[in-house]
C-alpha cells in the first residue's frame, strides 16, 4: 500500500503562493480605494457606505461581464497587465448607460496554476481600470483549478456595482423624433469580436503577434490589445450639464445590435456612416476578411465605442464639452420615425 502523505500542493493548489500574491496586490487594491469603503483586504465579505447626501433616493444598479476570446492575444503576447483594464471597461460602461457612478467592484481570477508574476499584472490592470472608472476593488476571487484550464491560460470575470439617484435614472422615455446621436470614439477593436479576428489573422492569413502591420503604424498584437476605453469620469462630467436623453454602450453585436437597445418603440435612427473617422484596423479586417459591411457594423463598434443621445439644442454644447475633456466625438446619426423593415438605417 502506498504510504506517501498527499497534500494540496502536490494536488496543484499551492495555498503558499496564492497568500504571498495576496501580500503583492494589496497596496495596488487599497490604493482604490474611496473614503466610503469600511473592511480592509482579507475579510468575508466588503462593506461600503453609501453616502445620503448625495445620494438621497438612491438605486443600486449592478452588471457582470468578461472579455471574451481577447484572453487568447493576452497569452500569445505574454502581456497581461492591460487585459484587467477591459474587464472593468465592459462592467462600468454598461452601467454608465443608464447615469450610474460605479462605486466599488470585484473579480474572479480563475488558473489552473497561479503563476504570481503573472496574477500581479493581471490585478494592476484590474486596478487601473478602477481608477479611471472611480471605483474601488473591494475584493474578488482567485481560484486555482488544476486540470480544469490549459497551463498558462486563465479567465477572469468581473462584477461591478453602481448608484444613480431615482429620478437621474437615464433610459429612453425622453427620446425623441429629431434628436441627435453623438459617438465618442473607441481606442479600437476594445473587447468583442476576437473570434472572427483570430480566425482572420492568425488561421486564414498566418499571421502572428509580432507582426507588423504598415496600416496601423505598429505590430498587429500591439493593436488588438489596446485596452478598452473607460467612458465614466467622461459622462458623469457631461451628465452635469447637458440632459443626456439616452446612451449606448458599443459591445457585442456592434452599433446595429446596441443603439435599438435605447430607443422607444415607434423610434428608429439614421446613422451616417460618412460622419466620423473610422480606424484602420476596421478597414484592414473588412479588406483582409472580405467581409460585407452589414456583417462589419453588427460585429464591431467601428470606431465609436459609447453613444449619448441629446436634443439637437444641446448639440454643440455636447461636443464642446466632450472636446474639453479630450474625447473625440461625432455627431453620427439623428432619431427618426421607425421603418417598418428595420429599425436602425445607414446612409
């Protein structure tokens, strides 16, 4: 009979380093902290308090999400320090659409072995992807699966949660017929579409990470991980001054399947694809994947990542301001009456 003393190391959990990689991130997570965070790092659960002075009607407003197959350019690249600022990206713009200020997230890091090094930049990403939102990181998971995920690949998921006062509540009530569509331009690709893309590039074309790319000026891998843009600080500053009627956040499904999100029944929208500057990379994947434009717009955010809807008097008000905190926008499109076939038009 065997005699060896198993134990949960030499089953592949290594509790020893998932402590010491808990001691590494700590000053990074306590540093996004907000003045409303009440427990430390190590507790069973997190409080935070909710501040009722400005929040006098307040309504919680949650959502969870992930980054998709742009996991794979994390592993193929070895870089792993920007893949956290998407996962917040995905979380905070979601809630965004409706006026809400995130107050404080959480992740899940799931390997098959924790590799420390690696689990640090993960969570700096993850961190400054809080920082840029306004929200702190309150806690999260780690949790090591031996023989559930390939060596060297992990996945992470987040959860965020936001406030919004009952009557700031942003949804499509006040859209109207005539009201303008304002896009504010993506860093690229963010974090939807990789399968398509992964197939183009690296199964039809051959091509690899370190490849350079003449179009964009840089290596194929240094543009598809670009980091999502965090739109927060960005719209709440906006949201102050100008009466936001609606908003959209350009994820999966692209502009054709996000901005009918928003729109009240009987409403459609005319977008004017003439109206903005559209990054080459989307240009580079039509041409490369001869793909059709329909199939580009319904797949990909084109170049403009978050939408807001205002009436056509805030317009230029709405662009000077969003020129003043550096966001390139567009007026892209106007509110019309629904056609019968479709709801969202290109011209």
């Amino acid at each position: 009979m065997d005699k060896t003393k198993l134990t949960y190391k030499e089953a592949g959990v290594n509790i020893e380093q998932a402590d010491a990689f808990i001691n590494d991130i700590t000053p990074m997570v306590r540093g996004t902290f907000r003045k409303e965070v009440l427990t430390d790092i190590g507790a069973f659960y997190s409080l935070f308090s909710v501040d009722l002075d400005k929040y006098n009607d307040p309504v919680l407003v949650s959502s969870t999400d992930g980054v998709g197959t742009k996991l794979k350019l994390a592993f193929m690249m070895n870089k792993h320090d920007t893949i956290g600022i998407d996962l917040v990206a995905m979380c905070a713009n979601d809630i965004l659409t409706c006026g809400a200020e995130p107050l404080f997230f959480l992740d899940y890091l799931a390997v098959a072995k924790l590799n420390k090094s690696v689990a640090v930049e993960i969570l700096k990403g993850i961190t400054e992807g809080c920082l840029q939102a306004g929200c702190s990181l309150v806690g999260g998971e780690t949790a090591e699966m031996p023989g559930f995920y390939a060596a060297n690949e992990y996945d992470i998921s987040g959860f965020v949660v936001g406030i919004v006062n009952r009557n700031k509540v942003i949804d499509s009530k006040n859209v109207n017929t005539g009201d303008t569509v304002i896009g504010l331009a993506s860093t690229g690709i963010h974090s939807n579409g990789y399968s398509l893309i992964r197939r183009l590039f690296f199964d039809m074309h051959a091509l690899n990470v370190d490849t350079y790319m003449p179009e964009l000026g840089k290596t194929l891998g240094e543009e598809l991980l670009t980091p999502t843009r965090i739109y927060v600080k960005t719209i709440l500053s906006l949201r102050s001054a100008v009466e936001i009627k609606a908003m959209a956040h350009i994820t999966g499904g692209g502009i054709t399947g996000n901005l009918p999100r928003v729109l009240p029944q009987g409403c459609g929208v005319q977008i004017n694809r003439g109206s903005w500057d559209i990054p080459p990379v989307f240009e580079l994947i039509k041409r490369m994947g001869n793909i059709e434009d329909h199939e580009m717009f319904r797949t990909f955010n084109m170049g403009i990542g978050f939408m807001v809807i205002v009436s056509g008097k805030d317009c230029e008000k709405t662009l000077s301001l969003l020129k003043e905190v550096d966001q390139r926008a567009f007026v892209i499109g106007n509110i019309i009456d629904k056609n019968a076939n479709e709801q969202i038009q290109y011209r």
